[in-house]
C-alpha cells in the first residue's frame, strides 16, 4: 500500500490518505485532496531574531521563539491540498551592465557600456567602473584596537569559617552539587570536585550556549544540559552569589558584596547610583545584538519596564543599564536589571540614542561608533571570550 502523504504548502499539515490504485488509470499513486487547505502562500522572513510570515506580518505578529513560529496557522484558506514541492526561486539573470561583454580587441569588459551618443571622436568605448565601497585601512582600524588583553578575572570562592546550611546547592553555573556536611563541622575543600562554566549564557536569535565553550543548542533544556568545561580551584561555591557572568576588567573578583551586576563589576553603577533597591530582585534580560559599518544596534528585552524608574547611560567607552522591571507571575517583589557593558571601542555618545517600544516589551539602543567603518570582533573588551560575539548586518 502506498503510503500517506502530506500537503506540501506550508503550514497545512494535512495528512491526504492514498485513493485506491483499481480506481485510477495511472500508474502512479493518486492520493485524496479533497478539503480547506489552510496555509500560508507567503514566505518565511527571520530578521534580528523575530520570526514571522510575509503573507500575514501585519496580522500574525512576529514571534521570537522557533516553536511559536511553527505554530503560527495559515492566513489563507483554498479548497484543495497539494503533493507539488515548493519550488525554489530562481536565481536573477545578471543585467547587462553586469555580464560580461567581449570588446573588438578580444578583451571581457565588465560594467555598464557607455552609449554611442555618449562617445567622443576619436575616444575608444569604454565601460563605466564599477564603484566598490571603501575600505578603511589597517591602521585606521587598528586605532580603536585595545592596547593589551585584560587578566583573567579571579575565581570567587566562599570565605573562610562561613557557616553553610545542609543541603545548600552550588551556585557555580552548571553545577547542582549540594552541601552534604553538618552544618558547624569543618569544610575539607580538597575533596570537592566542581564543574561548571566560567562564562555566562549567550542566548543569540535562538541559540543558545555559554561563552566560555563553543556548543550551541537551540532547545532550553539542552542548554540547561550543556557539560561544564571548567573545573573549581578552590572546590563548590554555597555561599558567595554568583551569576554567570565573567567581569573582563575593573573590581578584583568580578561582583560586589552581595550580588553580580553585569559584566564590568560594580564600581561605575554605583558611582552612577545604579543599584539594587531594597526589596528588589536582580535577574537578568535577555539581549539581541548585531553590527553595522558605523553603528552597534542592541535589543534589550525587558516586558513591562517602568522607565520612570529606570536609568539608561551611553559614554564614550561604557553602556550603563539599570531597569525596573514588574514582579514575575504569582510574585510580590519588583525586579531590577543592572548591567555594565565595557565596550570593545569607543562610541559617540551624542549620535548614540535609545527607544522604548509602545508595548514596553523592549528597548532598541543604537550605539554610533566614534571610528566609522572599524569592525568589532566583540561587543565588550577584554580578551577573544570576554565579550559576545557579533554578527554583521545591514544599515
């Protein structure tokens, strides 16, 4: 028996059973496509993260996550499925201008021809160069290059004599161990084994991973299960808060008394007023980012932030958030996202802005680099993985 097939448009999905092979003249496998085929006659478009369709973008808004895409239904409805394969577009016929043209002497020029009634008597016709964008040269660009990587930041450990509750879990990123000793009884820290990762989660157009290893992943329970690639100098972390977020420069350990807030330590929000307020809870947002020649363009996703008691910094060498934020589902306590960006290059505060979306689901920032043209491996300075990467985009 033949087996069932699928309509081919997208977002259809409806199985069409094999019609009996006695009843059909042909010798090829005819299947029932009879009923309201519901799908999308658009195409796909994935831009900075956001998913949607071209049929429906204006109906259907755009999603951030691969599965809500998926579960996007169709915009039109047509009697009838379909077995066709979608076909690809075909690829542009280069224009005149741009194949080449084999000239009386034998040579292939390349470019737009000039016109008989554009030549001179006594010129030869020859073709219009094509314009490329220009360059900037390598020490230019090497001007906004950091002089010397920053040291590694210094492992947190717990202070000594601390007292630790039993069962008490590890607050290294990817390690779940638990205390096991009664509290009061004397630590031996050379038996303890932890792994866990150095660096913090990058979560990039719907990848996922850490920045201290290469993998990347797509589901967040396999991130959650992504092996740790460090290993602890100085055994588990029970007491000391610690977020997964590496400092490149500034305070020796990377985060202040009581809690991480961003990658560039403290000191500089605090000296800006930037801190946690009593009551409040620090969690992190998620963030988008992508480069163009002249500009570093960020999303900061941050639903329900109350700007009225928010800060937002751009200086020459720094980005300085602090954002309050409602409390989570079923929660009381107001939430807050601190963070202090050291910047790979400098900026050009005046030609720098922020937007706050009408639906306060987001803050869009555009931040103008002072060296026009000059390319940032990263988006923070201190070393090839102390920053995320970047990827490039269009103006």
């Amino acid at each position: 028996m033949a087996p069932v097939k699928i309509c081919t448009r997208p977002s259809c999905g409806a199985t069409l059973p094999p019609v009996d092979a006695s009843s059909s003249s042909s010798f090829e496998t005819a299947y029932a496509l009879e009923g309201a085929c519901k799908h999308h006659p658009g195409q796909p478009v994935f831009h900075e993260g956001q998913k949607s369709w071209s049929c429906c973008n204006g109906v259907n808004k755009p999603v951030l996550d691969f599965d809500d895409f998926v579960k996007i239904q169709g915009c039109t409805t047509v009697e009838g499925h379909s077995t066709e394969k979608v076909k690809k577009k075909e690829k542009k016929e280069l224009s005149e201008g741009q194949k080449g043209v084999v000239g009386e002497d034998g040579k292939e020029i390349f470019g737009t021809p000039v016109t008989s009634s554009a030549k001179k008597e006594g010129q030869p016709a020859v073709a219009a160069p094509i314009t490329t964008p220009s360059i900037p040269s390598t020490s230019s660009a090497k001007a906004s290059t950091p002089s010397a990587p920053a040291a590694p930041p210094a492992e947190p450990s717990d202070p000594e004599g601390v007292a630790i509750p039993a069962g008490t879990t590890c607050k290294r990123p990817g390690c779940a161990a638990t205390y096991q000793g009664a509290e009061g009884t004397q630590r031996d820290r050379s038996s303890e084994v932890c792994h866990y990762h150095r660096g913090f989660p990058i979560f990039h157009e719907g990848s996922k991973g850490y920045s201290c290893c290469k993998r990347r992943v797509l589901d967040f329970a396999d991130f959650m299960r992504i092996e740790p690639c460090s290993t602890a100098e100085s055994g588990h972390l029970f007491i000391q808060p610690l977020k997964s977020k590496s400092k490149p420069q500034g305070t020796a350990n990377g985060h202040g008394e009581g809690s991480s807030t961003g990658l560039g330590g403290d000191d500089l929000l605090r000296s800006k007023g930037m801190t946690l307020r009593e009551g409040e809870e620090e969690i992190d947002c998620r963030m988008d980012h992508y480069e163009t020649p002249d500009e570093i363009r960020m999303t900061v996703y941050s639903k329900g932030v109350k700007m009225e008691d928010s800060s937002i910094e751009i200086a020459e060498e720094d980005v300085l958030l602090s954002l309050s934020l409602p409390p989570a589902p079923g929660a009381t306590a107001p939430r807050r996202h601190l963070l202090h960006l050291p910047l790979y290059a400098a900026l050009d505060p005046a030609g720098s802005s922020y937007k706050v979306s009408p639906s306060r689901i987001k803050i869009d920032l555009v931040l103008r680099k002072k060296q026009a043209g000059a390319s940032w491996p990263t988006l923070i300075r201190g070393g090839p993985q102390a920053g995320y990467g970047l990827t490039f985009g269009r103006k």
